[in-house]
C-alpha cells in the first residue's frame, strides 16, 4: 500500500503572511489513520541577521515515479522583525527529496529562481 504524505505549517494572517516550520504527517493506510505532525528539521526559519529570518512557503509535495522519491518544492520569503519584506530578493525556489524506502530526508536545497 503506497504512503500518503501531507505537508503543513503553522500561519500568522495579519495583513501579510507569516509562516513557520513545515511539518508532515504521513498515512500508511490511504489515509485511515495518520502519524502525528512533525516538524521537519531544516524547514524552520533560519537568521540572516538580527533582525531577518528567512524560510520556506508554499510546500508541495509530489511523488516522482522514475525515481522513486517524493519531491518538494516550495519558494523562499524573508521577514523583517517578523513583517515580509517588501523587496522579496533573492527569491528562491527551493527543493527537498525523501526516499520513502530507505526513511532518508535531505536538506532543502536553494536554486535561483
């Protein structure tokens, strides 16, 4: 029976959005029952300064048949005392694999958007 993984993050709405560390939880029975969430290491936001921290949004997960693994991808935001920055540079596109089988996880990866 394949795995179902769902990805998820704690948000702040409050005129712009404000995300947290990125969790998931997986089903191993098409959804009948689910781990519980889990904060995945290397997707909670991380300092650029004093002042600026930067994380990734918009996590889609997306099983790979050729190879095997599930992907993600996901862009990256900046936030200024906790405000998103007007000028969103750079703006990345970021990447992160699993190998279901093996219960490996890599680092995200940044590629220039």
């Amino acid at each position: 029976m394949p795995a179902v993984v769902v990805t998820s993050q704690p948000l702040m709405i409050t005129g712009s959005d404000v995300f947290y560390a990125l969790n998931s939880s997986v089903s191993r029975d098409l959804g009948s029952t689910w781990s519980p969430l889990t904060p995945q290491p290397g997707f909670e936001r991380w300092s650029i300064d004093n002042r600026t921290e930067e994380t990734i949004c918009d996590f889609t997960p997306a099983w790979h048949q050729a190879s095997g693994k599930l992907l993600g991808t996901g862009q990256t935001v900046r936030y200024f005392d906790n405000k998103v920055m007007k000028v969103r540079q750079p703006l990345h596109s970021e990447f992160h694999l699993r190998c279901q089988r093996k219960r490996v996880e890599s680092a995200p990866h940044t590629k220039d958007a």
